[in-house]
C-alpha cells in the first residue's frame, strides 16, 4: 500500500495562486498526500495596460516571433484576443518559442506550435536558444506578467532583436491567507511546502520574515520547482530542495524521492 501512496498521510502546503492548484492538488493526492492551499497569490488580467496590448496585438502581423514566459500569460493573451475578436489564424506566421513545456503545451490551444524551447526551463537559457534560431533583424514579442523577471527581455535586446515587452497579466501578494498560514506552520501540520516561482516565495517571507514563528520553518522541507526561484529561497537564509526537471510533476517525484531516502 505504501508503494502505492508513499506521501501517505504527508501534509504538503501549494502556496501558489488559486487558479492554478487544481492539478498540483491531483497530483500529491494521488500519491497519498494531503494537499494545503494557501493561495499567496493573486493573478488578474492588466487592465491597466489593454490600450497597448491592444494596439500591439491588433498589429501581431508586423512580428516575426512571439514568445511566452508562462502558461499564465498564454491564458490571458488569448483572453484578449477573444474580447477583441482577433481571429487565432493572425498568428500562424510567427515563430513561436516557449520557457517550458506547461507553456508549449498551452500555446497549442493559440494554433501554435512551438520550434523554439530550451533544455534547461530558465530565461537564460530561452534567449540563448532563440539567438542560435533567430535571424539578427527579427522583431520579437515577449508576452509576461509584471513579476516576470526582464532578463529574457535584457538579453534578447543585447543580442540585437528588436523587441517588445507585452506584460498582459499581474500578480499581486494575497495577504489575507497570512493568519492560516501562521496558524500551520505554528501547530507544525506542514511537512512540505512547495514554491513554484519566486514570488510565491518572497509572498510567503512576508508572512514569516522577522517573525516568531520561524522557527517552526526549521521542521519542514522546502521544495522549488527551479533554480530562480531556490536562489531567491536561499536569499531568505533557506536551502530547499529542487527536481531535475522544473515542472510540478517533477516536484512530486521529489518529494516521493525524500520519502523513500528517509524511511531508508
């Protein structure tokens, strides 16, 4: 039975937004774990911005990449294209390139199809890729969220391209979840807790940083589902744990690794 369920009975905390727990939950559940949300985050469309957006993909034709930073941004690009009824097919020129596979996956749902992905699921890594494919005079649209980090950007600009940085949706600090956190980590119910970006834990040592309850942090074990955001984990004086592969499968598998290593 345990091979089965190795997270039996293993309280493993998603920090990330609501919109985005459902198949993270699926999968610790079904391994035997129990899954808690304390959804820190918050993800909303840029309202402020769609006089931009709009202007910018109403004239997506004049572009001869488009890239996605994450499966989020995807989702809320093709939200603006359906309020703007801006037909899919505008697209089908473009090279398409993608941080990951969550994101490749989610552009299929556009009619794209991505040539363009790097090994290793790190911004780095994407503009490397992209200069070794690209023509020099490309013109490239970069769609993100305001969290994103502008190295993609920064470096695809240094390389020569011309580019465009779209930020379609935001990503706000849920703070109103601090209290059920504390409560958690105070009664030591947490085993793992997991980060699937950086400001999912930046979000978190808000509610934690200078406080008493620190020490609690001590008894659980840290899983990131990359290297960004472990750096910026370790930044907060905390060594976390992360899978070879950054997706929250891969998360999952890791933890089961943990498991299986500490029961010997």
């Amino acid at each position: 039975m345990m091979a089965d369920r190795p997270l039996q009975g293993k309280r493993v905390l998603i920090t990330r937004a609501k919109a985005q727990v459902t198949e993270f939950i699926g999968k610790i559940e079904a391994v035997g774990g129990v899954a808690i949300t304390t959804p820190l985050l918050e993800i909303r469309a840029n309202h402020a911005n769609d006089h931009a957006i709009k202007s910018t993909i109403v004239n997506v034709k004049e572009y001869d990449c488009i890239v996605f930073t994450s499966a989020n941004g995807v989702s809320y690009f093709k939200k603006y294209l359906d309020k703007w009824k801006i037909p899919y097919s505008n697209l089908k020129h473009l090279i398409a390139a993608s941080v990951g596979s969550k994101t490749s996956k989610r552009m299929e749902t556009l009619g794209l199809s991505v040539s363009i992905i790097p090994e290793e699921f790190v911004a780095e890594k994407l503009a490397e890729s992209m200069k070794g494919k690209l023509p020099i005079h490309s013109k490239i649209l970069v769609i993100r969220g305001n969290l994103a980090r502008p190295v993609l950007v920064s470096e695809l600009k240094e390389y020569g391209f011309t580019v465009t940085d779209l930020v379609v949706y935001e990503t706000l600090h849920n703070m109103e979840e601090a209290n059920k956190l504390r409560d958690y980590v105070q009664k030591q119910e947490i085993d793992y807790i997991t980060f699937t970006s950086s400001s999912t834990v930046d979000s978190f040592m808000k509610v934690f940083q200078q406080d008493t309850l620190s020490k609690h942090l001590k008894k659980v074990s840290f899983i990131c589902i990359g290297p960004i955001t472990n750096k910026t984990l370790m930044e907060y004086g905390y060594k976390g744990f992360m899978p070879d592969t950054y997706t929250i499968e891969d998360m999952v598998k890791l933890m089961i690794e943990l498991e299986v290593k500490e029961r010997g």
